[in-house]
C-alpha cells in the first residue's frame, strides 16, 4: 500500500465519508437531476444578456463600426480590450490541466475540467470581436492563407495580428482535444447510468467507444500526457503573441519587452480569478463542497496572490524603464497614464490588480470563500482596466496635440461586450448541466492518498482490511 501513502500533515482533499460510488452518483446527480431553481435564474440572466449582444452585433454588421465609440486617434479600444481580457481568462484552465498535470498536483483533479471548460468558451468570446471589428465579417476566411482565386492574394506574415489568428486557433483547438480527451472516461460513465435510450445513444457517440480496458486506460494516460506537454508552452505563446499586437509597434507606452511576460502573468492572474468565480458558485449549486474544498480555493488564491504581485512588479519596472529611457515621450505616455484625464482607470487598475490580492497574505482571508469571491471579481474588474489603460490611454494623445481626443464607449459597446459576458455564461451554464462538470475518473485515483474515509482509516490501522473488502464490493 506504499503508492497510496500520503504525510498526516496533508488535508485531505475530498471530504465527507466517501467511497467510489458516492462519487460517480455526485458526479452524476446534475446532469441526470432536474435543474434547480437558482440555475434558471442565472441562466435567464445570461440569456437575456446574450441576445442584448446578438442585438448589438446585428446592429453593428448592419450599420458599420461607426456604430462603435473608436475615432479616428483611438482606432482601437473597447474591442481589443475586450479581446485580450477574454484570451487571458482562458489561459488558467491550460495552466491547471497541462502543467499542474506534468507537476504531479493532485489538487488539480476537482477543478481542471471547470477551468478547461472555461478556457474554450472564453476564447471563442474572444474570436468574435476581431472578427466584427473587420467591419465585414463575411470575408473573415481571408485571414486563413488558403490558396485562392485572387492571383498571389496572400496574408501580411509580419502582422502580429496574424500571428494572433495562429496564436488563437491553435489554443483553441489543443484545449478541445484535451478537455475532451479527459471527459471521455465520464462520458462512458454516463452512458452506463443512462435510464432513457436516446440518452445512452448521445453520450456512447461522445464516449467514442469507451470501454474501460487496461488498454483505454494507458493510451488515456499517454496521451493526456503528450497533450500536456504541448499545451505547456502554449500557456506562455499565446498571451506573448497577443503582447506583441503592442510590443512591436513604435507607439510610446506600447513599445516595450517586458510586455510578454507581463501579460502572460496576468493572464494566469485573471485566469485564476475567473476559476475562483465560477466554482464558488457551482460548489454551492450543484452540492459539490466534497470535492471543490476550501483548500482548492485557499490554493488558487495563493496562485492569484503571486501572479498578482509578479504584474505589480511588471507596472513598477514600466514606469522605471520609461524615466531611465530618457525618452521624453515615453516618460510623458507614462505620466498621462496616472495623471491624464484617464488617471481614474489607472488608479482602479493599480488597486484591483496590485493592493487587493494582497490580503491573501493572511491564512484567515484566503480561507474565507466570501472574501475570495469578492476579490476574485475584483481582480477581473482590474484585469479589464489594465487593458483599457493600456490600450486607450497609449492612443488618445499622440505626437500631434491638435489630434488629441478622448474615447467614449456608446451603448453598442458596452452591449456587445454584455452580450459575450451573457454568452459565456449561458455556455457554462448548459455546460454544467450535460457535462460531468468534475473528472470523477481522476478524483477516484487520488481517493485511497487524499480522501478522508481512507486518512481516517490509515490512522487507525485498517487500511489493508477496507481496501480488500471495498474491491469484494466493486
């Protein structure tokens, strides 16, 4: 029983006296239950804040980009903040599944499927706004360098916005084979529990044949493995290439190399906020505090806490590389970012992204999971300003003063950017519901080290004994 040893001094991670089949049922139990009322609710919300979007974008195709707050100074604004806040709360489900994978966490196991989930729906919200910001949707194939009829018609490769379009379809397609890799042990075990024929026909076509054999099992774990290691430098690529959109343009405020790293840490920052939300939330509505325990939450916030300094530092190093480069307009895009007409967004982004994750310091906050919530959509809120401001107030005053401007969002800006907010919410929401929304395959390999039935029975001795008799009873 040497494998299944873990130290006393270690919480247990699953909590309540549970054996294997009180997990499967646990698992099982929302997608085979009836939906309660407070998942309504939400859902209704989320719908109805989605087609407020479909509205807006109709709008938006309709009429032209006109329709939106940019001008000609700030030709980019609400859109590409948008767009890069989405592609930062994806990257947290890629770091939780691939490298806490490689680095053997066990705490990973009740919270990878949620956040894997949760990175391919925040990345499909990111796609749409470049694609509306081409005014033309329709000819959104042309960034693809497919052969066409156009003569020698072929894409910019020195765009960093191409780069993006590899960056981003890339991302979105290795997160897709790994979450659902992962959730074809689960989705046998619904096909298994299926009561209704047309249930059992849905969940054995998206099992893909699953039958349980050692066989399944080690191909399972082989290539959970090499998905990891190609997901792991994604997790740094992708937020990278969407850095260089700015870093490798002229404009002061912009031109900068530490923006890679910068932004790579702050998408795990944000990612990381965004996880916390959303399981605080599900635990509690699906019944899931068993698996989802405080100790989860107390980690993910020790995770926001250093990624949160780490971008604390990232902002103190810009200002101090803006006053050594001697540029004077590099030190004056700085100086009318925290004291401009704008210097309230700066001021909410230093104190959402830097002061607030601070707190995690104390033990008694970090556990408490109404402070965690809070601070996790503080984070987010912060995470967006930190793109505005970079963003905006970069544009809006230039080397000419007489093109000077300020940037107000219209009402089809803040609706689009409602819509996808609605949108990824009504994802996750079906999502929770036809999905086992925690890997009861995974969970059940750490129960013998980190369950507490099994640490309970370690102490008093009986170990050999239950193992024997619950195997008997399988």
């Amino acid at each position: 029983m040497s494998s299944h040893y873990e130290a006393p001094i270690r919480k247990p991670l699953i909590i309540g006296d549970k054996n294997y089949h009180d997990v499967t049922v646990d698992v099982a139990r929302p997608v085979e239950g009836r939906a309660n009322k407070q998942w309504w609710i939400a859902f209704s919300i989320a719908l109805a804040a989605f087609l407020w979007g479909i509205a807006c974008v109709a709008y938006t195709v309709g009429t032209g980009i006109g329709t939106w707050g940019s001008n000609k100074t700030v030709g980019w604004a609400w859109d590409i903040t948008n767009f890069v806040w989405w592609v930062g709360i994806g990257h947290a489900g890629t770091l939780i599944s691939a490298v806490l994978l490689l680095f053997r966490q066990k705490w990973r196991m009740a919270i990878n499927r949620s956040a894997e989930a949760m990175t391919i729906f925040s990345v499909i919200q990111a796609a749409m706004f470049p694609v509306f910001h081409m005014g033309r949707p329709w000819l959104a194939y042309w960034v693809m360098p497919i052969p066409n009829q156009f003569g020698s018609l072929w894409v910019n490769f020195n765009s960093p916005l191409l780069w993006d379009v590899f960056a981003i379809s890339t991302y979105l397609s290795v997160s897709l084979v790994f979450w659902w890799t992962g959730l074809l042990p689960d989705f046998a075990m619904l096909r298994d529990r299926a009561i209704t024929p047309f249930t059992k026909r849905v969940y054995s076509i998206l099992s893909f044949g699953w039958s349980g054999r050692a066989k399944d099992w080690q191909r399972f774990e082989e290539v959970s493995l090499v998905l990891a290691g190609l997901a792991t430098p994604l997790v740094l690529s992708v937020h990278t290439i969407v850095s260089f959109d700015f870093a490798t343009s002229v404009i002061p405020g912009w031109h900068t190399t530490i923006l890679p790293p910068y932004f790579v840490a702050g998408a795990i920052f944000s990612g990381f906020a965004m996880v916390n939300t959303l399981l605080i939330i599900m635990r509690k509505v699906s019944n899931l505090e068993a698996y989802i325990t405080v100790q989860h939450i107390e980690l993910m916030n020790i995770v926001i806490m250093i990624t949160g300094s780490i971008v604390g530092i990232a902002y103190i190093t810009e200002l101090f590389v803006a006053w050594y480069s001697g540029v004077e307009y590099e030190q004056y895009a700085f100086l009318n970012r925290a004291t401009g007409p704008y210097w309230w967004a700066y001021a909410l982004m230093m104190t959402c992204n830097v002061i607030s994750p601070q707190v995690m310091w104390f033990k008694k906050i970090r556990t408490s999971i109404f402070v965690s919530f809070v601070i996790s959509i503080v984070v987010n809120i912060g995470m967006w300003f930190e793109r505005f401001v970079i963003i905006v107030t970069s544009l809006h005053r230039d080397y000419l003063p007489s093109s000077w401007t300020m940037f107000q969002p219209t009402f089809v800006d803040a609706g689009f950017f409602i819509g996808t907010i609605g949108f990824f919410f009504v994802l996750f929401l079906l999502y929770s519901r036809s999905f086992p929304v925690i890997a009861q395959a995974e969970v059940k390999s750490i129960m013998k080290t980190s369950s507490e039935t099994y640490k309970k029975l370690r102490e008093q001795g009986g170990h050999d004994n239950h193992s024997h008799s619950e195997q008997n009873h399988h």
